[in-house]
C-alpha cells in the first residue's frame, strides 16, 4: 500500500520491537482466514508475542518492563491487526489489563501481577454489563460485603480471549460509586455457551458469570494517576486502522486483477481511481489522528484521552468505508468464502460497535466542538 512518512516516530531505542511486531505477523496472517472460520482463539499467536518479550517491555520499568512508548503501541497494534484482527483485539484488552493492574495496584498486588504477566499469564477485562452500553466504567453491579472485601455475583459481557484469562480487571458499584479490582480466575467463574459474533469471531468474545467470586479488599485499585493513558483507550484507533490498510491492500489485489475477454483491469476505471483517492486520503488523515493521540499519550498530555475518542470515531468509520470500497470493487467474488474482502468487511464492523461506539463517541465530540468559544481572528 502506498505510504508516506509521519511526524510521529518510534524513538530509535524501539525500532527492534516494531521489527518483532513485523516478524509475528507474518505467521499471523497465515492463518487468519482458518482462524476467523473456526471462530477458535489464536491462543498460540498470543502465546508467541508473550514469549517475544514484548508483553513485559510495555510495563513499567519499576516492574522489570521497558515503558515502551505509545507511538510503538500503535504501530504494533496496526502491524497486527493489518494481519490478523482478532490477535490484535485479544492482545490489546490483554496489555491494556495487565497494565492497568500494574498501574493502579498497591506495590506488593502491581509486583504480583507483573510477575504473573514474566510467567506467561493471560489477562482480560470484564467490565461490560447487561444494559451497560458504552456506560462500561460505571458499573450498575452492587456488591456484598464480606470479611476483609466483597461478594460478585452476576455476569459481564464481551470479555475477548476469555477462555484463557488467569486474571481478570472487573469494575463493581460500591457504595454507589466504581470500584476495579484484579481478580484471579477461580471455579466461582464459569462460561455459558457462546453466541458467536459475526466478525472478529477468534476474539470468542463472550460472557463470563461470576457467582458468589470474592473480591479481595487488598486488590481493590487505587485511582490512575491523573496524567495516565489507558493503553486500550489509546490503541483502539489503531485496529479500526490496522484493518482499513489490509482493505486497502485487498481491493489494490482486486482492481489489478485482469478480467473479462478484454483483459481489462479496474484498476483502470475512472470510478475506482476517484473513491479509492479519498478513502485513501481518509484513511491517511485517520492515522494521523491516531498517532497524534499516541503523541499526545507520550507527552502525558490529559488531552490525550479526548483525542483517543475522536480518533476511534474517525477510524472506525474509516476501517467501514475501506472496506466497503474493496467489496464494491471485488464484486461477486469478494462474496465468496475464499476471498478476504469478506472477511474484512466484517471484521471492519467491529470497532465501530465497540465501546465507545461512534454515535456514543460523535455525540461527546459535537458536544465538545460547540461547546468551545469562537476563534478569535
């Protein structure tokens, strides 16, 4: 796909871990067609970044991580997801758990937790609820007390790679205000059978019950400090990004393809040069937003997290519009199991539904835009 430089740019100390996101996707994307058609967890994928390093180079350095940067996680997040989308939504809530946890625990709970993450752990979040919405942060889930912390019971939503947490970061109501804990997967968990989603089916996004799961006053999180981005937050524009450039890639495959007794290509229409112009120029300007996000992140600028909220509207419209252009480009044959547009179209779909959704997100930012005053000239 055609590229052009960026102003933000991975320090030189981390170019290695781009090098290694580049390496792993590779053996991604050889298997992202038969894993999006069993729906099954790409378990050794994610097993295969673990064992690269890069999960622990993302921690703190206090922990024994590297505190690599946000401009390398979202190009690590596109690298991904450009290759395999579900790996890369897996990983994400994976590192954006783990590193929660990490950051917001008492010293002896965020070294345990660290250390858990050296040995090989799986982490999600469980935080999305019935009824919930995009309200994911604030919990409606009232909780028990109990000697030296609580009683949950009840369900969370939408928990991806659940299937091989070893622990989880959840959100409860208590006292009528939020509450996050790190949680270790016991037999008080258990896994209704799933309902299967229609794109990014290896997440295995799906349910997880709790009944009766205590929750140890001494892993209850303490605030972020004010100046923290959250990782997923931060990342998410690069997925919906990650997946427009393989649309991008896949309708170039397409359009240069020669058909018909004339041989011609499409490539050569009119038509196709113009709409792949702006969806090209869309998706340029949509990274852009998103690497400024990381930019921002990295300076530790409070911005940041309203830049992220654009940034995932933006994108996500994007990641649909690339790769609706690629199915209209592919024709019947893009609707075949065999072909990827199918699977990207789908797999586009996503982030848009993902919380915040882009109506949720559009309404914040219109309100933000009008809110401000005039500009002066």
């Amino acid at each position: 796909m055609l590229t052009r430089p960026s102003p933000v740019i991975v320090p030189d100390s981390e170019a290695r871990w781009i090098e290694t996101a580049e390496s792993l996707a590779e053996h991604f994307s050889a298997t992202v067609a038969a894993d999006d058609e069993s729906g099954e967890l790409p378990i050794e994928h994610l097993r295969a970044i673990s064992a690269s390093g890069l999960d622990v180079a993302f921690l703190p350095v206090e922990v024994g991580g590297q505190a690599l940067s946000y401009a390398t996680l979202a190009q690590v997040v596109r690298i991904f997801a450009a290759a395999h989308p579900a790996v890369a939504a897996v990983w994400l809530m994976h590192i954006g758990a783990a590193h929660g946890l990490v950051t917001m625990s008492a010293p002896a709970t965020a070294e345990y937790f660290a250390e858990r993450l050296r040995a090989g752990d799986r982490f999600a979040n469980a935080l999305s609820e019935p009824a919930g919405g995009n309200h994911f942060l604030a919990s409606q889930q009232d909780v028990d007390p109990v000697d030296d912390g609580w009683v949950l019971s009840g369900r969370k939503l939408f928990v991806s790679g659940v299937e091989a947490a070893d622990h989880l970061l959840l959100n409860v109501r208590i006292d009528g205000g939020p509450a996050f804990f790190g949680v270790d997967r016991d037999e008080t968990m258990s896994l209704p059978p799933i309902d299967q989603t229609i794109g990014m089916r290896a997440t295995r996004s799906r349910t997880i019950l709790f009944e009766g799961t205590v929750l140890d006053r001494a892993r209850l999180c303490g605030p972020p400090p004010v100046d923290y981005a959250n990782l997923i937050t931060v990342g998410f524009a690069s997925l919906s990004i990650g997946i427009a450039e393989s649309a991008i890639d896949a309708l170039t495959v397409s359009a240069n393809a020669k058909k018909g007794p004339a041989a011609e290509r499409l490539a050569d229409a009119s038509w196709v040069k113009s709409e792949t112009a702006m969806v090209w120029a869309e998706l340029r300007a949509a990274r852009l937003l998103a690497e400024q996000t990381a930019w921002l992140a990295d300076r530790r600028d409070p911005q940041a997290m309203l830049a992220a909220t654009e940034a995932k509207m933006l994108t996500n419209e994007v990641a649909k519009k690339a790769a609706a252009l690629a199915l209209k480009v592919g024709g019947g044959g893009a609707y075949l199991a065999r072909s990827p547009i199918q699977r990207i179209f789908r797999d586009a779909q996503a982030g848009a539904l993902m919380a915040y959704s882009v109506p949720f997100s559009q309404e914040l930012v219109g309100g933000w835009v009008l809110a401000a005053p005039p500009t002066q000239v």
